[in-house]
C-alpha cells in the first residue's frame, strides 16, 4: 500500500512524537494503547491522534486501542525510521561536538557517519569515535558514504556556504542550527532550530512577578 506523502506538516511532526512514544511504551512492555492513553503520554488530544493516524489508514480497532508494536513498526516505516539513517555534522564547535557525543541520535535510529570543518587546526583531530574532515572534501567522500541528511551548527556567516556545500554532495533534507535561514533548491528541504529565538520567545511568556522592578 502506498504510502501518503501529503499529510500536513504538524501531523507529520507529531508522528515523530508517537513513534517515540510507542517506542517507550514497548520498552515498558506495554501491549496495546488506546488514543487516551496516548493523550495522557503525550498531551495530544485523543481526536487529533485519530484524525493523523487516518491519513495513513485504517490503525486499532475500536474499544479495544492500538497494538503497541505493530503500530510502532508501521509508523516507523511511513517516517522512514526502519532503517538505520546516516548523518553528518558540519562545524566541529561545541554544539556539533555535544551533538556527536549525543547518545540519542543512536537510541532513535541515526548513525553519525562523518563530521566536517574548515578549520586546520580542527581538521583530522577526532571527536569521539569520527576523525574530524576538510570541507572540501565532502563531495567525493560522501560520494561513497551516501550520506542524505545534513546537520548545521557553523556561525550564521558560514551557513549558506555550508547549506550549498551539502546539496552538492547530495544531502537532500537539513537540520539548521546555525542562527539564519539558508537558501536551498526546492527538493531539498530544512528545518531550523533557532535555540536563541526559542529563549527569546520563551522570555515573552515569563511573569511579570518575576522580572526585576528595574528592568526596562
């Protein structure tokens, strides 16, 4: 059965957040869960549960809920997670360099395949188990390692060259940490992380109780 690649954005973001809530909830050993017990893990109302599963088919049998594991296995497979996926990091700094060490990115599936810079004084050191690799020689490397996905976590300024670097050596989806947006052809598509923005925006929401009587 094919499977459906138009579902929106936001459901497809919160598959991700039902995989690694079934994924748990096999490690707890638990068989089946209905669409409340997934609100309850997850805070997603039962009903938006349902309405994203329904894009994909027909899942659980009423009265009775999902099964546990093959409902896991099969949104895993529409997400593209029944697979080992490889990725590479570019800037060695301290963000690359936690995301490396990053013993999650294993947990999920991923496997950190290369990490480049175009720092000298960086280039061949190791972090971790990976040695750390010249920029420039991404695209014939990668011509062989077929990495697909990409991970950004230069300065803003060395972004776009990066993000260009990378579809030329034929990553096709980006995660972007770096703190600007970077122009890529339209069949490969980013997601940013803007970890500044995110404070920022967390700050709008503070109580006025807490913020200093001198703060302007």
């Amino acid at each position: 059965m094919p499977i459906n690649r138009t579902a929106p954005e936001p459901t497809i973001a919160r598959l991700a957040i039902y995989v690694r809530t079934l994924r748990l909830a096999r490690v707890e050993g638990v068989e089946t869960l209905s669409s409340a017990d997934i609100e309850a893990r997850t805070g997603i109302n039962s009903g938006q549960v349902r309405k994203d599963l329904s894009y994909f088919g027909e899942f659980g049998k009423p009265g009775l809920g999902y099964a546990v594991l093959p409902l896991y296995q099969r949104l895993a497979r529409i997400m593209r997670l029944d697979r080992e996926q490889t990725v590479m990091i570019v800037g060695a700094g301290n963000m690359g360099t936690a995301l490396a060490g990053y013993s999650g990115l294993h947990e999920s599936g991923f496997r950190l395949a290369a990490i480049y810079d175009n720092n000298f004084s960086k280039i061949g050191w190791r972090i971790w188990d990976l040695e750390i690799l010249d920029i420039e020689r991404m695209p014939d490397l990668n011509a062989t390692m077929g990495v697909r996905i990409g991970i950004i976590t230069t300065p803003a300024t060395a972004a776009q060259p990066v993000a260009d670097q990378l579809v030329r050596s034929g990553v096709r989806v980006i995660l972007n940490f770096a703190p600007t947006r970077v122009a890529t052809p339209r069949d490969v598509i980013v997601r940013n992380v803007d970890l500044t923005q995110e404070l920022q925006i967390l700050c709008f929401y503070l109580p006025e109780s807490l913020l200093s009587e001198d703060a302007v």
